[in-house]
C-alpha cells in the first residue's frame, strides 16, 4: 500500500509541468494543476481495480444523465451546447451496432476473415470488397477497424474508399476486442497481453497483407495507417524489408515513431521507464492495458481539468492518450465513439511508446540490461533501421498533434529514404484523433487522400 502510494506521487510530481491545457478555450472549469485533492481521491481510489469498458449511454444513464442536465444553469453556452448535441447523439442506434451491423444498415458487404500470426494469434481481418486496388487500412493505439467508420457514413474513410470501389480492407491487432484470440492462451493470461506494437509490426502486419494478396492474387497493394498503424509499418518495412515490395504506397495519418516531444500526459508518465505501469499491473496480474481507478483519475485530472465536459469526454481512455479538439469533436456522435472506443491494447505497447520517448530513439523494447543481453545480445535495444524502408511515404500531420510532435516528425522524415510530401492539415487545433473523428475530416483530410490515391 505504501509502496504504491509513493508510485502515485512519483508519478504525479513527474507530470506536473508538462501538462498544457490550453487546448480548449471554450470551457473555463479547467483546473490548470493537479490539486491535493486529486492526490486525495487517487489515494483513495487505490484498490479499485475494475475498469468497465462503457458505452456512453451506460455512462450518462438516465439518472446521471438529468443530474448534468439540472446543473446545465450553471454552465456556460458551451455546455448547453454540448447537451443539447450530445442528447441528440445518444438515440442513435449506430451506437449498439457492431462493424458488420454498420455496414449492413449503410449497405456495404462484409467478410470477416480469421489470420493466424506465426506465433499463435487469430486475427480478425476485416474487408468490404470493390473491384479496384486493394487498400489495407491499419488502426492506431487502442483502436480497432471500427476506427475507420465511426466518423460515420459520410465522413468515415472506409466507407468513403468503398465509394470509389477500392477494395477495403481493414486489419485488426491482435489484442483489439475482435482480435482477442490466440491458439492455446486466453486473454484471461497475463501472457496473452505480453507483446508490444514490435509483435504486430513483424507478425500481425506481415501475416495480414500476405492474406490480402493471396486472396486478391495481387502483387501489391497501398497502405494506409493511423498513429500506431504507422509505426507497425515502420517495424515491419525495416524488419522485414521484402515487406516494402509488397506495398506500393504508404500514407500515414500523424505518423509516429520518435516521441520525445509528445506532450500526452500518458507519454510523459510512461517515459520513466517500464516499472510504473509494469509494476501496477502486476499488483492486478494482467498485461491489458485498462485505466482504472488509479491511473484514470490521475490522468483525468491533468488531461481535462475538472469540468463537466472534460469530466464527460475524459472517460474515454482515447481521450486521455491524446487529448481533444473542442473545434473538431462532433458531440453528437460520441455515443458512436465511446461505444466503439477504446478497443484495447497491452500495457507493454504504451511503454514500448514511453521508451522511445525517453531515449528518443525509435527501437526494440527494453528489457532492462540482463533481458537485453538475452534477447539481443547487447545491453541496449538495437534501432530499427529505417533506411531499410523504401516504399514510398505520404504523411498527413497535425498542428496540435499530442503525439505527433513536428519535431518528431521532422526526425521520422530525415531517417525515410522516400518521403513523397509532408502535408500539414491547415486547422489550428488539429489533434490525434481528429484524423479518424473530426467533423471536418473528409474536407480537410480525406479529400486530398483519395485525390493521391487516384494519382499515384
Ligand atoms: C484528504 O482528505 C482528508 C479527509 O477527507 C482531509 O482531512 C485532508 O485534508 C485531505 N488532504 C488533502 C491534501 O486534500
Ligand atoms: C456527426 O455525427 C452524426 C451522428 O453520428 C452524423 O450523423 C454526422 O454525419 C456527423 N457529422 C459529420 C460532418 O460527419
């Protein structure tokens, strides 16, 4: 107990100070530090340990749901605003349907295809079939396939690519909820949960777009990935350099290998090392990574401040990872958001993200100098090599990226042997996240996407 209670401090001392909160001007209930209060509730919530993936109407229910709504006098327009939209949101039913019911009602075929990785996982591969040029469409951090339609009908990219009759297809990480199968472990065993985003560079990815091409009997097909969905291209292309022959193009959507000027919160209190997470999730024996009690409030506070609507929105783990843009969030589809995100993730993947960020090298995890020397024969984790990729590269960045620093980015470019162009999204607040949910994404995104897709 102890011995957690000063993890909790370290913990908090570490972030204070890293933390902006100047990202959303429309709400003024923002606490800019972390109070001793918040110490006190963390304390407090310690040995709370269950963390229930949600759905925003379970969240808001009917009775807390009226209990917001009575306090709605005392908040500003924004507030109402957001009420108003976010009631409007909650009738629909795009919220309790699953990917194939989604695309069912919005008239799209579906096929689910079962992949085995090398190592024992079964993956869900996702496809909605077109006649055209195979599109392999990989998520980012705690996402699913599900990332690229719950922008909705109009604005999610794959519907918007199923338009132009590509053919769709969607991977899924292993540990994502349609991915949670393996075939002698369960995801009950802390084993399950012990890989990190360098497994699904060098198994998940490989063992996916050998399926599409031999089901298409293509010889190549384009890529598109979102956040993490960039870095496991990165692991695979430089691990697996005959990977780049198989992929004639690749567009990252706020690309992300260097990390060390993240400003996520989540980043900082990882960059420490592997002991904090590791050692908390030992306490509850499983490698998933779950906010729960402890980390959730702690995060909640320095990400959102204390105010109603971030108090609403910060019950999204996505949310606490990478902040969020007021400007771009389309409230009344976050009961479609929160119902089919976060999709989980391991632990490992976030600290493999908190390493980089604190040696600010782009490289295998570390497992400490012993564990080192047993799995690659030296004391630190060896690079991985990026001049091994040569698949052509388009970034689409973001000004407000949490994750996706410009200098980050700028180290990921001079280390690429063919970046085709660089392209900053001209909205000011632009942020992770927006580049799969943001109102505006199909104008300010998704056009110029399809347009290269079209010319290259
Ligand atoms: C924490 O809570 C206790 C009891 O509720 C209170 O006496 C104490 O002053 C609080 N500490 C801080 C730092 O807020
Ligand atoms: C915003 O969300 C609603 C509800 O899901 C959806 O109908 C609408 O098309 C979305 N707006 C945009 C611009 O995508």
């Amino acid at each position: 107990m102890v011995q957690k209670l000063l993890l909790i401090y370290v913990l908090l001392k570490y972030s204070i100070g890293q933390v902006s909160l100047d990202f959303y001007p429309a709400v003024n209930q923002v606490t800019p530090k972390i109070k001793d209060e918040t110490k006190n509730q963390t304390g407090k919530s310690i040995g709370i340990t269950t963390y229930t993936s949600t759905t925003l109407n379970k969240i808001l229910g009917p009775i807390e749901l009226s209990w917001y709504a009575r306090r709605t006098a005392n908040y500003n327009r924004a507030m109402d605003n957001f009420l108003t939209q976010l009631k409007v949101g909650i009738v629909n039913v795009d919220a309790s349907l699953n990917f194939r019911q989604l695309m069912t009602k919005y008239n799209r075929n579906t096929e689910v295809y079962e992949v085995f990785t090398n190592d024992g996982y079964v993956l869900s591969l996702f496809r909605i079939p077109g006649n055209g040029t195979p599109i392999f469409l990989m998520h980012g951090l705690l996402g699913s396939a599900d990332d690229f339609i719950i922008a909705g009908p109009e604005s999610g990219l794959a519907y918007l690519l199923s338009e132009e009759n590509y053919d769709v297809w969607l991977g899924n990480a292993r540990g994502n909820k349609h991915s949670r199968r393996h075939i002698f472990m369960d995801p009950s065993e802390a084993l399950f949960w012990d890989f990190s985003w360098h497994e699904i560079g060098v198994y998940d990815l490989p063992a996916m777009i050998d399926f599409v091409l031999e089901k298409t009997k293509r010889k190549e097909l384009k890529y598109i990935g979102h956040s993490q969905g960039t870095t496991v291209f990165f692991v695979m292309t430089s691990q697996k350099p005959e990977y780049n022959s198989k992929v004639s193009m690749m567009i990252a959507l706020a690309p992300l290998a260097f990390l060390s000027h993240a400003h996520s919160p989540v980043v900082s209190l990882l960059a420490p090392g592997t002991a904090i997470l590791q050692t908390m999730s030992r306490g509850i024996r499983i490698l998933e990574f779950q906010p729960d009690g402890i980390l959730a409030n702690v995060l909640k506070q320095m990400v959102c401040g204390s105010g109603t609507l971030a108090e609403i929105i910060c019950r999204n783990a996505i949310f606490l990872l990478s902040g969020f843009d007021f400007a771009q969030l389309n409230v009344s589809n976050l009961p479609v958001i929160f119902s089919h995100l976060p999709a989980g993730a391991s632990i490992k993947q976030l600290v493999h993200y908190g390493q980089n960020s604190l040696f600010n090298e782009f490289r295998q995890f570390d497992l400490g100098s012993e564990g080192n020397f047993q799995r690659y024969g030296r004391s630190t984790p060896p690079s991985y090599d990026l001049s091994n990729i040569v698949t052509p590269v388009w970034m689409f960045c973001g000004r407000s990226d949490w994750l996706s620093a410009r200098q980050d980015v700028d180290l990921l470019r001079s280390k690429l042997k063919r970046v085709a162009e660089v392209y900053y999204v001209p909205f000011e607040t632009f942020n992770h996240v927006d580049f799969i949910l943001a109102k505006d994404v199909k104008p300010l995104v998704y056009k110029r996407l399809l347009n290269i897709l079209r010319t290259y």
